[in-house]
C-alpha cells in the first residue's frame, strides 16, 4: 500500500510537473513572440527614419548645389562688374583723338571743353579704380 501511494503522489508530482513546464512553454512563448514584434517594430521604425534621413540629405545636396550656383553667378557678376570699368577705359583710350584730324575736320567736329575735361577725369577715375580693383 505503501508503494502504492508513492506511486500515486509520485505521478501526482509529474502532473504538476508537466503542467509547469507547459505553462512556463507557453510564457516563454508569449515572450518571444511578443519581443519579436517590438523587435519587427523597431526595423520598421528604423527603416523610416533612414528613408526620411535620406530623403534630407538628397534635400540638403540640393540646397548646397543651388548655393553652389548662386555664388557662382555673384562671382561671376563680381568679376564682369570689376572688368566694365577696364573695358570703358580702354575705349575711351582707343577713341581717336580729335588732334590728329585735318584742320578742316577740327573745326566742324569740335567738343566743348568741358565735355573733354569731363572724359579725362572720367578716364582717370576709370583708371584708379582699375588699378585698385
């Protein structure tokens, strides 16, 4: 009888056993699955971010490229600006001088003297600015 009722106890214990290791199964189970969600979450989470990172890098690339250009554009406006005054001077520099015409032409085609003194210090600030430039 003795053995009978360790026998009974004995499987009574391997019941409660198999009940625990099954519920601690399905924990662990819920566990993961659970874990594996936020984990899945957390990729996708992760992958928007990249995407939106990029799409701002592309953004920023761009902004950079334009700025790029525009400063381009004002040193090239910078340097045409600088080179008008130049290129005024030496016209008015290749301009024939009214001296060397017969004195008939002289007479006909005179210039005020004020229009001529007007020229030269035009000429001359044209020609101190280049020279600082």
């Amino acid at each position: 009888m003795y053995q009978e009722e360790l026998a009974k106890q004995w499987s009574s214990h391997e019941l409660t056993w198999n009940q625990q290791i099954e519920t601690r199964d399905k924990l662990i189970e819920q566990f993961l699955n659970q874990r594996q969600t936020e984990i899945q979450d957390k990729l996708i989470e992760l992958k928007q971010q990249i995407d939106d990172s990029v799409l701002q890098q592309q953004t920023l690339i761009q902004e950079m490229e334009q700025a790029r250009k525009y400063q381009l554009i004002e040193k090239q406006k910078q340097i045409n600006d600088r080179q008008q005054p130049k290129q005024v001077f030496q016209q008015n520099i290749s301009q024939p001088i009214i001296e060397d015409q017969p004195i008939e032409q002289k007479q006909t085609t005179t210039i005020p003297e004020k229009t001529v003194e007007s020229k030269v210090k035009f000429i001359l600030i044209i020609y101190f600015l280049c020279r600082n430039a």
